[in-house]
C-alpha cells in the first residue's frame, strides 16, 4: 500500500461533509439545472433527475467515497489500492482529466460571475435601469481580453483556498460558506415565488407534461446528476481519503445527496417564477442566468439587491465547486509528480490560464473553431458531463462491485463493523453498485450512439 498523508485530512465529519456539498452545489445547480429543465419540458425532466439521483446517483457517491478512504491518498493510488491491480490507476488519471476538461470552463463561467457581481454592486441592475442584457453579455463573452482576465482572477481566488490545505483552505472555507449558500438562495426564492404571475413558473417546475422527454434529455438528466453532484471526476474519492475512519460513509452520502438536490429545486424556484413572471422563453439556454436575468431584476421590486444577492450566491458555489476540481488534479500532481502541494496547485493553475483562456477564446475570436458543430466551451462541457463522467462513476461501481466486493465494501461502509446499519441496506445498496448503476449507465450510453 501506498503511504497516506496524514497531514491532509479534515479535522471533522462535519468539515468533511462541508466540503463535498460545497463541491456539489455549483454552477451545475444555478445555471446549469435551471436551463436544462427550461430545455427538457420542466417538470417532468426534474421527476427523472431525481429518480435517477436516489437509485443511481448517491450510491455511486458513496462507491467513491468507499474507494477514496480505504484505498487512501491520490485517487490513482486508492483505485490501486482497492483493486490490487495497477491499471485500475488509470481511472483515478482518467478523473483528473475530466476535472481539468471541466475546470477549463468552469473558471471562464467564474470569471463571467464575478463580472456580473460588480456590476451589481456599482448598481447596474438595479429597478428602472435600462439595460440591453443581451448585448451586454455578448459583448463581454465574445471580448478577447477582458474574460480572460476575470478566469485569472477566479483561479487565482482558488489557488490560494487549494495552497492553505485541507484544513485551513478547504474545510475552514466550505464551512462559512456552505450554510451562506442555502440562507441565500432560500431569501432568492421567496422573493421570486411572493412575484405576481409567479405561479406559471411553479406550475411549470412541479407540473409534469411527460410528452417533452425524449432518451436525449434522458442522458441529460444522468449526466446533470452527475455533473450536479460532482460524480465520476474523483472529488469524492479525494475527499474520501481525507474523511475521518469513524465517519458513517452512507449516511454522509444521503445528506450529500438530499442537500445538493434541495439546492437544484430551490434554484429552479428562485428563477422560473421570475422567468415566468415577466414573461421571458424559459428554454433560452446557457445564457439565462447571465442574459434574462439581469433583464428581470431591472423591472422587480428590490430588484438591485436581488441582483447583489444572486450573483455573490453563484460566485460562492463557483468557487467551492472549483476548489474541489481544483484539488482532485493538486492531490493527483502531488503523489504523481512527488511535488510539494504549493508546486502541484501552480502547476494546475498555469496550465488552467491556458486552457481556461482558450474556452473563453472559444467564444469570441475563436468562434469558428468547432468539433462536431460545437465551440471548445460547449464541447468540454458536453463531453465532461454526458461521457467523461458517466465512464468514471461506471469506472468506479465496476470496481467497488468486481473487484473490491461485498464484503470489503460492507466492512468500510460500517468502519468495520462500529457502525450499525440494517443488513438489507447495505445489500440493496451493493446490489446497485454491481448490477444496477452499471446497467443504467451503459444502456443510456447505447441508446444515445444508436
Ligand atoms: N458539482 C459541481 C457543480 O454542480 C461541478 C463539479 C463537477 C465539481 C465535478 C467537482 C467535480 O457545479
């Protein structure tokens, strides 16, 4: 076995718990949730999305939370530990790759945001302001320099979360921010519900008209569960190897998994009713939360500080999310490279300004460049989301199921046997690991090449 780093854990269950739902509620839940429902017919997309997340989606979660703290130490090094078997070490590079393809639009998606957060608090969406969003937005996105320069300021932020460590960065960081998150999108969603001509929306987000789902939003609802709880790119096998041996691994997975989903719902109902109550196309795509939102905080009462409130709630999720990305590929570098945790994360940053620069490009001077129709930024995300990430939690039930087995698995899950959970849990909970998830996953993926 490889050695652990004992100096790289988190001092508390609740740190650690902390950080993975900071992992988890991200831009996936703000702005990634909200307009893939406006794109799948509502409703019934959140009905599969959350069925999905219960049978699929947190056992998978805790799958890798059982690799990463038996196995220990970089996610290469607890697949090859669990498994006995050096090749399996190429899932854990495999999810270090997936982050980077990740965090390589993310930080762009992080720098719009704190754009937008200045320019809400200098008060340019406040009501009666006469703005053009559209123009607004496009001007910026599409601009060569002024959006590169924001990602740098957004990885540069997270630099200095991922060099503090574990404890003083990400845990003491997660645990102030996290409880801000829900305090905040909660007064959001008041505002947006109490809006009159709120309801359409509410009726849209809880009313389901099953027509609208096709096996495409199907796949769109798996990889947003996946993407949303932060599934298949390692963060949980990281943090694993970081959670403290008395730690109850499922029931940790099932809050991870009930907050993230509350925080997607609260999202939905923070925009759709005032979507819906100004009367603007809810399938408009990426660009809701930065095009017709700000259009609409312009026309409601307490429009300004609703517009302050927003945007600093998406900056933190963006931010705690990408500590985490951020922190796969660090912890990664550190055991592959044997290089100190200050030299890992300046390697991850300096390579992130270039990739994170040429998405941002993406949008703008390189516009033209595009594989299979798509510019580079859409195209890191799709694949991410809807391959990349699906192929690792696959990676990872495979692993758990056939090659760590039952009893490995019901002897962590219970830290070795201290913790009391009721047999048939433990064995439906496998019987998905192995049979269930795997198929899922591998039927969606046919389906969608034929
Ligand atoms: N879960 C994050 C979000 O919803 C994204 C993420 C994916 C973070 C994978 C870490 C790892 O925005």
């Amino acid at each position: 076995m490889t050695e652990k780093r004992h100096n790289d854990a988190f001092s508390s269950n609740f740190g650690m718990i902390a950080a993975a739902i900071g992992s988890a509620i991200g831009l996936g839940n703000l702005w990634r949730f909200p307009y893939l429902v406006g794109q799948n017919g509502g409703a019934a997309f959140i009905i599969v999305y959350l069925i999905i997340t219960l049978i699929i989606s947190t056992p998978i979660l805790l799958a890798e939370s059982v690799i990463g703290r038996r196995g220990g130490g970089s996610p290469a090094e607890a697949y090859i530990n669990v498994s006995g078997r050096k090749a399996w070490g190429g899932a854990g590079i495999m999810g270090m790759i997936t982050c980077f393809m990740i965090m390589s639009f993310y930080v762009v998606v992080g720098g719009w945001t704190i754009k937008y957060l200045i320019l809400s608090v200098a008060g340019q969406f406040h009501r009666g302001a006469i703005i053009d969003s559209p123009t607004m937005f496009e001007g910026f996105m599409t601009s060569t320099t002024a959006p590169i320069i924001y990602s740098w300021l957004f990885i540069a932020l997270t630099i200095v979360i991922i060099i503090l460590g574990v404890q003083k960065g990400i845990e003491k960081t997660s645990k102030l921010m996290m409880p801000m998150l829900f305090v905040l999108i909660i007064l959001i969603g008041i505002r947006s519900v109490t809006l009159p001509g709120a309801k359409a929306g509410i009726d849209y987000l809880f009313k389901p008209d099953f027509s609208s789902l096709n096996f495409e939003s199907l796949l769109a609802a798996l990889g947003q569960s996946f993407f949303s709880l932060s599934l298949g790119a390692c963060m949980l096998i990281t943090y694993g190897a970081y959670t403290p041996k008395s730690s109850n691994l499922t029931k940790n997975a099932a809050i991870i998994s009930v907050s993230d989903t509350f925080f997607a719902v609260m999202a939905g109902c923070a925009i759709m009713p005032a979507v819906f109550a100004f009367g603007v196309n809810p399938t408009q795509g990426a660009g809701l939360v930065f095009v017709t939102l700000p259009q609409i905080f312009t026309q409601m009462p307490l429009g300004g500080v609703c517009s302050v409130l927003f945007f600093f709630t998406l900056f933190l999720a963006a931010v705690s999310s990408a500590v985490s990305l951020f922190e796969v590929i660090t912890s990664s570098i550190m055991s592959l490279g044997k290089k100190s945790r200050s030299s890992a994360a300046l390697i991850v940053a300096l390579v992130l300004v270039m990739t994170g620069s040429l998405c941002s490009l993406s949008q703008g001077v390189l516009r033209g460049v595009t594989i299979h129709g798509m510019n580079i930024f859409d195209q890191f995300d799709y694949v991410s989301a809807n391959f990349l990430m699906t192929t690792g939690g696959l990676l990872t039930v495979l692993c758990v199921g056939w090659r760590m087995g039952k009893e490995q698995f019901v002897d962590e899950i219970t830290s070795g046997g201290t913790i009391n959970l009721p047999p048939a849990l433990a064995s439906v909970l496998f019987f998905i690991i192995k049979y269930v998830a795997p198929i899922v996953i591998v039927a969606t993926a046919i389906s969608i090449i034929f």
